[in-house]
C-alpha cells in the first residue's frame, strides 16, 4: 500500500476537475465511500437490519446515505424530488428489490457518488450562493449549503453506521 493509500482522502490532493471551493465536499464524499467499502469486506447480511437498542440499522443508514446524497444533490440543481426519489426515502429503513444486501446497497450509495461527483465538476462557483428550496415548503438555503450539508451529513451517517455495525457485529460473536 503506497504512502498516499494509508492518508485520508483530504490529503492525498486535489481532485482532478472539482472546483477548488467544491473539493472538501468531494474528500468527505470519497472519504465515506473507502470506509463503507472496508466496513464491507466482512459484514454478514444477516446482521444487515438489526436495531440495536432500537437504533437504526446498518441497513437503513446505507439507504439514507445515497438517499439524502441524491436528494441534496437534486436540490443543489433547483430541482424537485421525482416520485422515485420519494418512493426510495419512504422505502428507507426497510430492504428493497435489489437493495437487499449491504454490497448492493454499497454498490447504489457508490454510485450515488459517482453521480455527485460529476456534478460537482460541472457546478459553476459563481452559482454557489443561489437560492435553492428544500422539501415542499421550499425551505431557503444555497447550492453551496446542500453540497455542504451533502458532505457533512454522509460524514455524520457513516459515523452512526461505523458504530452500527460494531455493535450488531460484537452482540453476534
């Protein structure tokens, strides 16, 4: 594993095509992607949608990681939520046709990734501080915000599913 491989995503440099303002937002999005695609490696499904002490699943944190990404992101571009999108957060914290395993699950919050990020490269900074609305009561905020709020909230769910999955795994042994 070379030097660059151990460091966290944030020090390794910077992204190719993200705009400079945009790359905080790429490093925690790729940062959350490596340690998902870790916690991975042995995760046994059948540990997938136990609530510890009534928390949320692993499960369900992968489901509310692609889809607040895809939400957020969707916001960012002024755009409203299709029934898809609705159908998917309603469907969050239960298993879902071809989400029912934590590498589909992986693998769908890895390309939700993929999709940010290539949106990020064609965000225009000077449309940073543009007005979005959130939600149907088109609650104010900034394309800067949601891809803040993006960033900052996969980090907050990725520490919640970390601890998820430490938990399920230790009450399994």
């Amino acid at each position: 594993m070379s030097t660059s491989q151990k460091l966290e995503v944030w020090l390794r440099g910077p992204l190719p095509n993200i705009p400079a303002l945009l790359q905080p937002v790429a490093h925690a999005l790729l940062q959350a992607r490596e340690e998902v695609a870790a916690l991975g490696h042995d995760f046994d499904n059948q540990l997938l949608w136990q609530r510890p002490a009534g928390m949320a699943s692993v499960g369900f944190h992968l489901q509310h990681l692609t889809g607040v990404l895809d939400r957020l992101f969707t916001y960012a571009r002024g755009e409203a939520l299709s029934p898809v999108q609705l159908q998917w957060l309603a469907a969050e914290g239960s298993p879902q046709i071809e989400a029912d395993s934590f590498e589909r699950l992986f693998q769908k919050f890895s390309n939700q990734i993929e999709k940010a990020l290539l949106q990020l490269e064609h965000t225009d900074i000077a449309q940073l501080t543009e007005v979005r609305g959130v939600g149907r009561a088109q609650i104010p905020s900034t394309v800067i915000g949601l891809l803040f709020h993006a960033a900052e909230h996969s980090q907050r769910h990725l520490g919640q599913l970390l601890v998820t999955a430490a938990i399920v795994k230790t009450q399994s042994s």
